[in-house]
C-alpha cells in the first residue's frame, strides 16, 4: 500500500495508463493489485483515468467493482485525493 501511494504522489499522472492497466474486476485473484492501482491512481489525480475507471466498475465482481467505483470520482483533482 504504501508503494502505491508513493508511485501515485511521486509520478503526476506520467504513468497512469500503465497503471490504469494493472485494474481488473474479473478475477478475485486481483484484488490486492487492483486495490493498489486503484489508490495509485487517485494519487496521481489523473481526471482521465475516471472515466476508464467507471467502465471498469460496471462489470466484474462486486467486492472489485465497488473498489473501482470508489475511486474514480477521487481521481480528478489533488483536493479530492485528500478527502477521499
């Protein structure tokens, strides 16, 4: 987890389609990683990894679906990072 913050507060959205990649909803096996990539991404606050967020949370297991979800209204902008 706290690599995950670090990427997210050190890279500024530089290696957020990378990390967009890393999300997946359909395999439980994937639920830290994408937990991880999820938080990553709110903390690089790339407001065009949302939208691909969302997309990713309509399908899938619920328990990743809603991990998903949650943070893709975060992803927007540095105050939303730290509320969220």
């Amino acid at each position: 987890m706290f690599a995950a913050n670090a990427l997210g507060r050190n890279a500024r959205g530089a290696g957020a389609p990378a990390v967009q990649a890393l999300v997946n909803t359909a395999s439980p096996q994937d639920e830290d990683v994408t937990t991880f990539a999820s938080e990553a991404l709110i903390w690089m606050g790339d407001r065009a990894q949302a939208r691909d967020l969302m997309k990713k949370g309509a399908v899938g297991l619920l328990k990743l679906r809603l991990t998903v979800a949650q943070s893709a209204p975060c992803s927007g902008s540095r105050s939303w990072a730290r509320r969220c």
